[in-house]
C-alpha cells in the first residue's frame, strides 16, 4: 500500500477511536457528525481488510490488527504535528490560550495562587482549567491533548511521560496553635501515637505512602475522622484538636489562615517529590514550554536544571 492511497483525516479517526472506544466521543472531540466517523471508519476498514473495531456493549474494542497499528499511528500523527507547529509562536502577553492543568486539591491549594498572580502579571489573557488528577482517563487525556501538564506526586504518570521534579518535601504533623502538642518543637513516636489523628486518603495520588511507612512503623494510631481531600482539613484542624501528617507545603499555606502550626516528626517517613508532567507531543510546543519554564521559575528549588 502507497501513503498516497490513504487519507491522513481517516488516521486521526482511528486514533481518536482508539483513545475514547466510542463513536459519538470521537466525532464530539474531532467536531465531527457520527455519520461521519461511521463513514471514515468503513472507508478505513475496506482501505485495510479489516474490521479494526467490534462492537460491544462497553464501546468499540479493537481488533489485534487495529492494536498493532495504534502506536505507529499515534507515533507518525504526533510527528507529523510537531513538524508542522514548530515555527509556531507563543507571545504570553497577547496569548488568550487556555491551558488544563491536572492537580490535586493540595496542588490547588499550593500552585494556583501563586500561578494565577504571577499570570496576571506576565499573560493576562492566558486562562486555566482544573481539573482533578484521580480522574482514571487521564493518562488518555494527557496523550490526546485534553490536558496540558500535571503537577504532584503520581506515581501513575512517571512511565512514558515526560517530567521534572520541582522539590522534596517532607511530612509534618499539622495542629490548631492550642494543641498540647503545639508546645513541642519536634514529636516523638509516643507523643505522636497518644494523638487523636485526622487522616487524608488523597486518592489518585501518591501520598498514600505515609500511611504505609506509618503502619509499617507498627505505630496504632487513634484515628477519629479519615476525610477523602485536604481541602477542608484547615477548617477541621482550626476547631478540634485533631493532629494530621501532611505534606510540608501544604502546612505552610494552612498554618496562618486557620492559625495552626506545623511539627517535624521523629520518625522514618518517605519524602515526597512534586513533579511537573506531559506528554511527549506537548513537549516542542512553545505555548507549553513558556508555561513549563513558568511553573519551575515560580516552584522549582533549583529551576535551571
């Protein structure tokens, strides 16, 4: 077969068809009628003898066929996009690009005043979009584009991604200023385990960690509320004397608004690396990379590197 036998807009069809499983998404995401991503389909189908995609009643699972061509087309797509953006330009003070970062509720809490400010400053017309990273597509959205950059500790995303690491941090445990505790300038494992404790999931993300090194640590701990986000933990800290083990960038935007003080824990716990992640296709794309070199100037403990 000769490429000049094959319509390029039926390849973006396929690969579209492979990432969402179902027609009426693909023809939404490429702007598209349904008839028109059925016809595209039939005309790839008969162009290569085969089915490509059956129907069940989960979406359309390809065929071993379709799964053999997925990485080359997705590969030779991603390529042939780069080659033709790359004279592209990105000027942030005109730019009304909009940009869909992937954060945790701690993330949101940490970047986003900071990065919204500094926007204001540098690129006023450049605007956000949040969306949460326990989002089990993401990995798909990140590779068709949907989403931008990633930023926190996700494990999930660290194969096949591009990525850089912004700081370490450590876990501390966090209190009203009342607190007994609030009188000690580190705690001990004993003074830590007679604590009543809030205890953040954070699923999606790779905090849960500390709570495997903490019952690893054989330490019994008096856990009167588990919450699934930080997002409330300041509220709930402010008025109760409950002690939480949370990330040390997280205590330090908490402490003051909700006056609770933060204390470093005599005890064997993993660190935390935040990262910055993206896709490879993003990774020319000087729109991305203006916003990339922003979040490391803004995060990074050592952002030349």
């Amino acid at each position: 077969m000769e490429l000049a036998d094959v319509d390029l807009n039926l390849l973006v069809v396929f690969h579209r068809l492979l990432q969402t499983r179902q027609v009426s998404r693909a023809a939404q995401e490429l702007q598209l009628s349904q008839p028109a991503v059925s016809n595209a389909l039939r005309r790839l189908r008969q162009l290569l003898g085969d089915e490509l995609f059956v129907r069940t009643p989960t979406g359309m699972r390809p065929t071993p066929y379709a799964e053999q061509l997925a990485a080359p087309v997705a590969q030779a797509l991603d390529a042939l996009h780069a080659a033709l953006n790359v004279r592209a330009s990105f000027d942030p003070s005109t730019s009304t690009r909009r940009f869909t970062l992937a954060l945790t509720d701690v993330g949101e809490i940490y970047f986003l005043p900071v990065l919204m400010d500094a926007l204001a400053r540098e690129a006023p017309g450049v605007k956000l979009l949040c969306v949460p990273v326990g989002t089990p597509t993401l990995r798909d959205d990140m590779g068709s584009g949907r989403v931008d950059l990633a930023l926190g500790l996700l494990p999930q995303l660290q194969a096949g991604f591009y990525q850089q690491a912004l700081f370490r941090q450590r876990y501390v445990a966090l209190m009203n200023a009342t607190h007994p505790l609030a009188r000690h300038s580190t705690l001990s494992a004993a003074a830590y385990q007679r604590a009543a404790h809030v205890r953040v999931v954070a699923e999606g993300t790779g905090h849960g960690r500390v709570e495997d090194a903490l019952a690893q640590l054989g330490l019994q701990r008096d856990i009167q509320l588990t919450v699934p986000h930080y997002v409330a933990l300041g509220h709930v800290l402010a008025s109760t004397q409950l002690v939480a083990t949370v990330p040390e960038r997280f205590a330090d935007r908490a402490a003051a608004p909700f006056g609770l003080v933060a204390r470093p824990l005599r005890l064997r716990l993993p660190d935390s690396t935040i990262c910055q992640l993206w896709h490879e296709h993003q990774h020319r794309d000087p729109g991305h990379q203006w916003l990339r070199t922003q979040v490391a100037q803004l995060f990074a403990d050592h952002p030349a590197r």
